[in-house]
C-alpha cells in the first residue's frame, strides 16, 4: 500500500481560530483502505511554505499527498501556488476547472446561496491550477479539488470546508484510491440497531483478530437514530479470498451483535 501525507494549510488552525477536524477524519477513511499516513503537517497561508512542505513530504516517502483548505476564491488561498512552486510548474486556466465553477455558481444562486451567478475574476482564480494537474469534481461548493501526478506520486488537493472535503473524497478520490492499489477488494456494510458504540468496540478488535486481514469501521447513523453501521472490508491477493473473510468476519459480527 502506498504511504500517505497530509498538508494542512491555513493561519486559522494555526492561531487555533479554528479545530483542523479535516485530518482526522481523512486519516480514519484512510485507515479503513489499508492506507497508512505517515506524517501530517500544518503550515501557514505561504506559498513557500507550503512548497517547502510538499518536498518534505515527498522526500520523507509520502507517495500520496493531501492538502486541505486554501483552494479559496479569496487573496490568503494559496495552496495550488505552493504545489505549482514545489515542482516548478506553472498556473494556468483551465477550462474543466472552470466548467465546474460556472456551474456551481449558478447552481448556488439558484439555491439563494449566493446572490450572483457572474463569473468574477476571484471565482475564475479557483480554476488557474498547475500545468498538468486535473480537477475533481466538488458538488457542494464552488472549488473544485486538484489532482496533480508527477512521476509516480499523487498531489491532491481538498477544499478545507468540511462537507466539501467529505463529499470530493468520497465520490471522487475514493474510486481513484481504488484503481491505484493492488490486490483485490471486497466490503459489505451491517447496520445494527445499537445506541452506544462503546459497547461493540470491544468486539469488533474481537473479530478482526479472529479473521486476520479483515478491517471494521463503526460510523454511527446522525441524528440519533439509534443505528451504527459497521464497514466490514478486506483486501488480499484474490476476489475469491478478500470475500470469503468479509463474509466470515459479518457472520461472527451478526451471531455476536445482531443484524437489522
């Protein structure tokens, strides 16, 4: 599996205006793909600074990078310039990119989010990325993601909104992640009827030591609702085996648990 970083950019998180929850979520899908990050760093809104962390990074085995935040309409968002500096690359317009912010932007006027639909130069700034890099779709707000190759490594960069982050890394960059690793993958999710999670963490640790290879996710249901879904998910050499443990580790979970 590769390695991963995790930049995270903004003066806010470091004059602690603002709790950088970014990461620890990624961090906790990232585990659940068998993806271990190896190093997350913070720096401020500088172009040279972000360009210095990003070399780190690389040079400290990162084969896949995050950046979150800075990928903004306003002065102080930053974040691509970085990238670009880190390997030396210029800015351009790019017209999928911008395909994307016109879009939303009328989608968000209609919405009565914004009260114009016109493409101003600070929306057309969220659309100028590093030569050769592609965007990624972002359905919730106007910035959209960046995916950026160079040579055998990964740069993408998030938006630092939270629902926006969770929605681009779950439709976009997930099926991506996929593609890239080896092996087989297979993934079944329970849904049980249970109000506190504490309760089954013990069991879970329980039947992922039972069913080596196997990884469980709780992720409770918002709203109490009173439903935790369990992701249960295995990755290995053939189709036949990764499905074989997802398979034994929910039935031990259901006979221990309970299924709804």
């Amino acid at each position: 599996m590769p390695n991963v970083g995790i930049l995270v950019v903004g003066n806010e998180i470091l004059d602690g205006l603002v709790l950088d929850t970014n990461s620890h979520w990624l961090i906790n899908q990232l585990k659940a793909l068998r993806m271990p990050v190896i190093e997350r760093i913070t720096v401020r809104d500088e172009v040279s600074e972000i360009a210095k962390a990003v070399r780190r990074l690389l040079e400290d085995g990162c084969d896949i990078i995050f950046t979150t935040g800075g990928l903004g309409p306003t002065h102080d968002d930053k974040t691509l310039r970085g990238v670009a500096e880190a390997f030396g690359l210029p800015l351009e317009l790019n017209d999928e990119a911008l395909a994307i912010v016109e879009r939303q932007y009328r989608r968000l006027h209609e919405l009565g989010f914004v009260r114009e639909a016109e493409l101003t130069e600070a929306r057309r700034k969220m659309a100028i990325l590093p030569k050769g890099a592609r965007p990624l779709d972002n359905r919730i707000g106007g910035a959209p993601a960046v995916l950026l190759e160079v040579g055998d490594s990964w740069i993408i960069c998030l938006p630092g909104v939270p629902r926006e982050l969770k929605w681009i890394f779950e439709n976009e960059v997930v099926p991506l992640l996929k593609r890239r690793m080896s092996g087989a993958f297979a993934e079944r999710v329970i849904r049980i009827q249970r109000g506190d999670e504490s309760t089954i963490a013990p069991i879970l640790e329980e039947v992922m030591r039972e069913v080596p290879g196997v990884y469980i996710k709780s992720m409770v249901r918002p709203h109490g609702e009173g439903i935790i879904r369990l992701w249960v998910s295995a990755w290995g050499e053939t189709q036949s085996e990764v499905e074989r443990l997802v398979e034994e580790a929910s039935r031990r979970l259901m006979e221990r648990l309970g299924d709804s």
